[in-house]
C-alpha cells in the first residue's frame, strides 16, 4: 500500500505529533508498504495572520528565511531509512504522490488534502489535538466534519469529535516504545525529584508548573527539580530548577525519567499527553490536570493524582502528597507503569492498517469506550 501523510510544515525541533508520525511510517515501511511524509515549506491554505500573535508572526517570518535556503534534519527521531521525508516547497498536489492513502494530520493541512485527486489516496485524517487554540475555532471545528475518515489517538478527542458532529471516527490510542521507555532505576529508590517538560506554548500553562514546584519547595526543601524543552532557558525558571535545552532522548530516559520519582504536566489540553505517559513507562508516579486525552491512562487516585487546569494549588497539592508519602507514590508508580504497558506501537499499527484497508470488524473504540485505566481491571 501507497500512504502520505501530509504534515503542516518543516519540523526542526522534536515534536510529538511529528514522532507520532514518524513512529507509524517506521513501523508501515517494516510491513512492506511504501510511505511519504510531505513536509511543504509552505502551506497552500495556512493559518490566517489574526490568530498569530506579532511575537508569533515574527517567529514565522523567521522560519520562512531558514526554510528558504536549508532542510531540516530529523536527527532527534530515528526514521527509517526506506521511509521518504520529502520536503517540498508548497502543500499543493503537484508535490503530492500518487498513493491509496492521504492522510491530513492538522487542521490546517486538511483543505489541501480535500482539494487533491482521487490518484492521490482515500482521504484520512490523523487528528491528535483539538487545535482551536491555534486557529479560527469555527474553521477548526469544520475540519472534524469535513468528508474524511478519521483517527483520533484518545477517548476524549472522540468525545470532542462527537459533539462536534464529526462522522467516520476510529480511536486508536498512541504507542509507547517500551524498549525505549523503560524502568533501569528501581521505583522505590528513587530521589524527590520531579521532571517536566517544558514550553512556552500558552495552552501547555508551564508557569503553572513552575509555581506548583515552587509552592512544594516551600514544604520540601531537598526538593529537586528537572525541565527540559526545546527553547532556551525561559526567564521565569528559577535558579533553582535545572534546566536542561533540547537534550537526546536517551538523556531524557535515563537521566531525567529514571532519577525522577514523579512527572508533572500542567497543561490545559492535551490530545494524548505523550510525555507522562513515557515517564511512567520509565517509572514515575503522575501528577497531572486533567487535560483531557491524559484519561486514557490515568485514573486519579489508581494511576495517578489528576487536578484541574490552571491551579497550581492544586497541582502542589498533589505534588506534596507524594512527596510526604512514600507508600503512596510507589503505588501509583507502579500502578501506571503496569497500566501503560498496554499502549504498545505495533498494536496501535495493527489498528491503522485495519483502518486504512476500510475494515469495520476492527472495533477498537468501542471495546475501550467504557474501560477505565484500572489495572486491576
């Protein structure tokens, strides 16, 4: 089988929608099919300006410079070598091949997908986000209804899909690659230390972190703490927090997952929540808002302490109780990495390829639509 997937842009940064990805055209090219990832210089429809703020269009005008006369390297996922990264200068169909499968996977790639050809594939669409916050909510809203077959990669992003009205839906849930993301360091000989990632995209409410860590410190004195990003060291960091800039994934699992007794994410949305989800597979207990797709594999009080966005009250309240209880952490740790073990990336490709072939015996959704992350259950 032919597959595209056409992506928003030029990637030079890691991503997890992008390693989402990435991860499916590695584990399709091992099955023998023939996959292009279509990164366009530019898109034929983008985002309107008025979504961008003048910081923003500033970092756009940026990047269209260092697209213009360079390619990016995708140094910091392993892609394989039979997969083709293509980078093209447009999103329009004479850079699109020929293929039995299109998928759009973001907003604001879905029209140039509508526009092409039936030579060019059945047209899917990979959504792994509510992406309102970055676009027209009226025009973001009108893609999930958009005459496509869709994949969504949680149980509240086909929540959110329903009430939109969107048809033709199929959840299937992200992997983690366990070889990877996995327990070297004991879970009940871990330091108090707690890592999160860290970004100044509004929605992901980082500073709510940072002064959810902030009010633990006060309790907790011998508190550690681990960021990590993509950016540079953000002013409102503490001193006291270390902070580590686009470090190797194999830094991040050993060094930072693995010495770490929790992981904190304090986002308002999320459509998976990729990062908690790997730092339980290397062991640590979650602390997290409830941020939407993070309920596919946390379960406050069984698989983790959820709170609600942008409190940090809350979330230092959660943070503390971990850090005064032992027992309790060790527990969740243990309860989440038993958990996420289910979410494994052949499994989810299994499901894509029944998807793609148009196989409505594959009902993946429905079987998990009334499961709860109990793992016990």
């Amino acid at each position: 089988m032919r597959i595209n997937f056409l992506m928003p842009c030029y990637q030079w940064t890691p991503s997890g929608g992008y390693r989402v990805v990435y991860e499916y055209a590695n584990r399709l090219v091992s099955r023998g099919h023939d996959v292009n990832v279509i990164h366009p210089r530019r898109l034929k429809f983008p985002p309107p300006d008025s979504v961008l703020g003048a910081r923003a269009r500033l970092r756009e005008m940026q990047s269209w410079m260092r697209d213009l006369f360079s390619t990016p390297t995708i140094d910091w996922h392993p892609v394989d070598r039979k997969v083709n990264l293509a980078f093209v200068p447009k999103s329009d169909v004479r850079n699109i091949p020929d293929a039995e499968i299109l998928f759009a996977t973001a907003w604001h790639t879905v029209r140039s997908v509508m526009e092409c050809p039936p030579i060019k594939g059945d047209k899917c669409y990979l959504i792994q986000h509510y992406e309102a916050w970055m676009g027209p909510r009226e025009v973001v809203d009108d893609t999930w209804r958009a005459p496509l077959r869709k994949v969504v990669v949680s149980r509240w992003l086909r929540d959110v899909g329903e009430m939109l009205g969107a048809r033709q839906l199929t959840y299937i849930p992200n992997g983690i690659d366990h070889l990877r993301y996995r327990v070297s360091r004991p879970i009940d000989q871990r330091p108090q230390q707690v890592v999160m990632m860290y970004s100044p995209v509004e929605f992901k409410r980082s500073q709510d972190g940072i002064e959810a860590l902030n009010i633990a410190k006060k309790d907790f004195s011998e508190l550690q703490v681990t960021l990590f990003g993509t950016g540079r060291r953000a002013p409102l960091i503490p001193q006291w927090m270390r902070y580590e800039q686009d470090p190797p994934q194999e830094r991040i699992v050993q060094e930072f997952y693995n010495d770490s007794s929790i992981v904190l994410s304090s986002s308002c949305a999320e459509g998976f929540a990729l990062p908690p989800a790997e730092a339980a597979a290397c062991g640590c207990a979650i602390v997290a808002t409830d941020s939407g797709g993070i309920r596919d594999f946390v379960e406050n009080g069984v698989t983790g302490l959820l709170s609600p966005p942008k409190n940090p009250e809350a979330l230092a309240k959660n943070i503390c109780a971990l850090l005064a209880n032992d027992d309790l952490r060790i527990r969740l740790a243990k309860a989440a990495n038993s958990f996420i073990a289910r979410f494994d990336w052949e499994q989810s490709t299994d499901q894509l390829v029944r998807f793609m072939w148009g196989d409505r015996g594959c009902d993946f959704s429905a079987s998990a639509r009334n499961e709860s992350p109990n793992p016990a259950g």
